[in-house]
C-alpha cells in the first residue's frame, strides 16, 4: 500500500486479526488524516482485541507517525521494520527502525536491496505467506523476509 490519501492499513473495531508481511509507504497523504501506516484502534468502551502485527515494513511521510494504536487488548507488535518516523511507545522492541532499502520506491519498486535489514528479519515461526507477491517461495534465507517481496 502507498501514496494512499487515507492509512495503509486499518483496523477498527477488529477482533482476531494478524497483519502480516505488508510494505506500507507513505500512506497518510490526506492533512486531515494523520495516524500513520497501519492503525489498530476501538473507540471508548468498545475495543479492538487478539490483533497482531508481524513482519511488516512502514515507511511513514516524513513529519507524520509510523503507526497508531488505541483500545485494543492483546496487540502484538514483533519484527517491523519503521522509517521516517518516531517508534511511538506502544510498539515492542522487537522491531527496527531502519532505512529497509527499496529499489525504487518512487516508481513502486518496493523490492528490496541486498543488504537490507529486513532481509530475514521476519518471523517464520509465526503464520506467514508461503509466496510472496510476485509468486516466490518463502523464506528464502534462514527466516522470511519483512514485507510484501522476498529478496530474489
């Protein structure tokens, strides 16, 4: 997902879900729309639960938050990669903020580079997608990749 006027990806209100080996860049384009690439959030007494976040890279427009989290029980946040953006406080350390070295992010090459850090970065041991978009086997190295590609 990028270069969306509104969020990446959003969950409102969601029970049981896993968000897992997406490339959100510079979503959040909208001035009236500022909280980030992937929000997980309920409202008031009703809240989001059992949400989880993996593997994932969220590169913020400078200025703007990687993410928001608010009203949700049980949230998971491991092995991300964020950039361009303060880690806010809800997320785990079990994360990075890194540059994760695109090809060509302004032509929508979000391949990754070799010697990107979120190359094996991600969790195997958890569910993740067996291919990746462009049909490729996963993981490839010793763990699977963050984001949308497997590096070839």
């Amino acid at each position: 997902m990028y270069d969306n006027g509104g969020r990446g990806i959003h969950c409102f209100l969601s029970d049981n879900i896993t968000i897992v080996n997406n490339t959100c860049y510079q979503n959040s384009a909208s001035p009236e729309i500022d909280e980030g690439e992937i929000t997980v959030y309920g409202t008031g007494s009703n809240r989001s639960e059992n949400c989880s976040v993996y593997n994932n890279i969220l590169f913020a427009r400078t200025g703007e938050k990687v993410n928001t989290v608010s009203n949700v029980t049980n949230y998971i946040h491991r092995n991300n990669i964020y950039f361009n953006s303060e880690i806010g406080s809800q997320l785990s350390t079990i994360g990075k903020s890194a540059d994760p070295m695109f090809v060509n992010p302004t032509t929508g090459d979000f391949k990754l580079k070799t010697g990107s850090p979120a190359i094996d970065y991600g969790v195997s041991s958890l569910y993740f997608p067996k291919k990746d978009l462009f049909g490729n086997a996963r993981p490839k190295g010793k763990e699977v990749d963050c984001g949308a590609y497997e590096i070839e």
